[in-house]
C-alpha cells in the first residue's frame, strides 16, 4: 500500500545523524549534547543536503520537552533544596538578575527591543541540567556538598524559568509595545494576569494535594501486574497524558505539567523504577529536542556577526561565572566551592533553547537571538569540561 514517508524519513535521518555526532563528540571528549545540535544544523535548511521535516521536527522536540521536563522534576527534591536553600536561593536570584541585565543592555546596544533583551538575557542565565549533572558526575562531585550545592542552584533557575514560560505569553503584548498604557488592551493586561497566576495556582494545588495520592498509587497498582511493558507504559502515559491535561484543563505550558508530574513521582517509592522505565524514551525524543533545536541555528551568523557570538559567549563564560564565584563568597563559602559551582553552571542548554523558541513564536526574539543563544550554547558547552577541570584543580 502506497503510504507517507516524511515521518519515518524524519525521524530515522535525524536519528542517524544524531548518533553520528554523538560518537564523534565522545570520542573528542565533548558532551554528546554538542553532537546532537550540529546533527540539527546538517539537517536544517541553512546546510546543503538532506533537510529534515521542520513542522513535522518540531512536533517531537515537543514530546522530548515534555519527557525532559518531566525528568528535571524527577531530579528536583524538596529536601535537598532545603538543606542549600541560603545559599542556592539568593545565588541563583542574584545571577538571573546579572545575567539578565547583561543580555538586556548587549542586545539593547544592537538595537533591539526592551522585550527581545529580556527573553535574550533569561535565555542567557540559566544552565543546563544534562550538562551539569553529566559534569558533577564525571568528576565524582555528585554527592558532595558542592555538588548538591550547584543542583540546588539549578533547581532554582528552572523554577524560574518555569515562571517566565507562564507569564511570557501574557506579557508578550506589553513586552513588544502593543500594549499602550491607557488603551484597552492594558485594562486587560492585568485581569489576564491575575487569571493565568489563579490557573497556575490552581494546578500547583491539585499536583500537590491529589498528585501524590492519584499518580504513585496507579504505578503501584500496575506494578502488582508484574509486567514490564505495562509499567512502561503507565510511565510515558503519565509523563505525557499529565502535561497535556494539564495544558487543556488549567491553561499552563506542557513544560509545567510535565515538571510537577516529575515533582510527585520523585516523592513516591517508586522514583527510581520509574526513572529506569523512563531513561529510554527521555535519551530519544530529548536527542529529536536538541536536533530540532540545532535546525533553527544559521552557521553563517558565525562569520557575519563574529563579535556578537563573542559577546554572548563572554556573559556566558565571563559574566555569569564571575557573579556565582562573588555570590557565593559573599555567601561564606571557600574560593574551591565558588569555582566549582561557577563552572558547572558557566553553560546554557534546554531551557534557554525553550526560552528562545517561545520568545520567536511571540515575535517578541528575533530570529538572529535564537542562532545567537544556539552558538552560545555550543561553544560554552564544549568548554565546559575543560573548564571544571581546571576549576577542580585550582579549588
């Protein structure tokens, strides 16, 4: 029977080209991640040969969304948080402020809008969660108190992130000028406002209050079944079926959903199976995310703009590590601690690429941030190794 092949082509060409990357990053002793978004940039438009299915692309980076975010609320803990909560909370805060204002007044000097610095410079502060753990893992500091230190931190930042992925879409009209102050459109801003923070409040509470009851209980239930493949599929099903209820029912981000569903798993007895379950279809959709991302990225901006990827490099590298090392020796840590916590997070990745995506789709990014924030994201994270490494032997 004749049948339609943009889907299997897409997804088994991005695949291949991803995992061809991959190895190559390996075996340079890159992060993989890095062989992910140049596998995206041979298959986008601006590479000669095969060009992948861009819609067709972006409809899976959104379930690789779904199933990371999901993931980052497996790894978030109260507890943990709690125990770094004086130094994580106002560290991380205080490096989303700097960061922020200096994408803002680098992207101010451009020439651009007050809304297309503000996405660029929160795009800009927050690390990646693959990359850090990966980091602290390779160098043994997972468990250590640096370690959970630099975790905590990053909990934070994409607490916040979170928060700005509910409110950018509100915001958007305001941020780009179309709100007048005075007009009718400004008399509505604020009701929408408080009704998008009543809905998000809304689905906190029933996450919190019925999440642990409803979501352990039906995994435990489809345990006692003693079937691999039903447990599975109850995770996916969860991870999944709780983000897109939720954006149905409250109105939030799937990227919300899915991180509280991630948050009340984490807190059941059965975390750990579910993140063994899970581990496959997270690796392969979130590699489809980092390749769809890497689609959207224009290598020619690295000759046509050279001192603007090094501007964005040097608030990354420069701007934000300087601002975590007096951070957290304001905060009454050692010199060591404050060089391997700016290190693990002296990076961007997943949400900044979020960020990013949303802030073009509102019109309020222009094209060119979302190229900018991808050769950021490349160059800082094949550095990062090196870089910790070095941060480890001077602490």
């Amino acid at each position: 029977m004749p049948h339609e092949a943009t889907l299997i082509t897409t997804i088994a060409i991005s695949l291949a080209y991803a995992f061809v990357g991959g190895i190559i990053a390996f075996r340079l002793r890159l992060p993989p991640l890095v062989g992910y978004l140049l596998a995206g940039v041979a298959a986008g438009p601006f590479t000669p040969g095969f060009v992948a299915d861009g819609e067709l692309t972006a409809q899976l980076a959104e379930i690789g969304v779904i199933l990371l975010m999901f993931g980052v609320g497996m790894h978030f803990s109260v507890r943990d948080l709690l125990a770094v909560r004086k130094i994580a909370l106002p560290g991380a805060v205080a490096q989303i402020i700097v960061a922020t204002a200096l994408g803002a007044a680098v992207a101010s000097l451009w020439g651009w809008s007050l809304g297309a610095g503000l996405v660029f410079g929160l795009a800009l502060s927050v690390a990646s969660t693959v990359v850090l753990l990966r980091a602290l893992e390779d160098q043994g500091e997972l468990t250590t108190d640096d370690g959970r230190i630099a975790i905590g931190w990053l909990v934070v930042e994409d607490l916040v992130m979170v928060l700005a992925l509910v409110l950018l879409p509100v915001l958007a009209g305001s941020l780009r000028g179309d709100v007048v102050a005075g007009g009718a459109e400004a008399a509505t801003l604020w009701p929408a406002l408080g009704l998008t923070l009543v809905k998000v409040a809304a689905f906190v509470l029933v996450m919190l209050v019925a999440g642990p009851r409803i979501l352990p209980w039906v995994l435990q239930q489809v345990e006692k079944t003693q079937s691999r493949e039903l447990f599975t599929l109850g995770v996916v099903a969860i991870a999944i079926g709780v983000a897109f209820g939720s954006s149905k029912l409250f109105g939030v981000s799937l990227a919300l959903g899915a991180f509280f569903a991630g948050v009340v798993i984490n807190e059941s007895d059965v975390r750990h199976r579910v993140e063994k379950r899970l581990r496959p279809f997270q690796d392969a959709f979130s590699v489809l995310f980092f390749v769809a991302v890497g689609m959207l990225f224009d290598p020619a901006i690295l000759f046509d703009a050279p001192l603007r990827v090094l501007a964005v490099l040097a608030i990354i590298l420069v701007g934000k590590t300087a601002a975590a090392i007096c951070i957290v020796l304001v905060l009454g840590r050692t010199l060591g601690t404050a060089l391997k916590v700016s290190a693990a997070l002296a990076q961007i990745g997943e949400f900044s690429f979020i960020l990013a995506g949303m802030g073009v789709s509102l019109a309020l990014l222009p094209e060119a941030g979302l190229s900018l924030i991808v050769a950021g994201a490349l160059l800082s994270i094949t550095l990062n190794p090196l870089i910790f490494r070095l941060a480890a032997r001077i602490g």
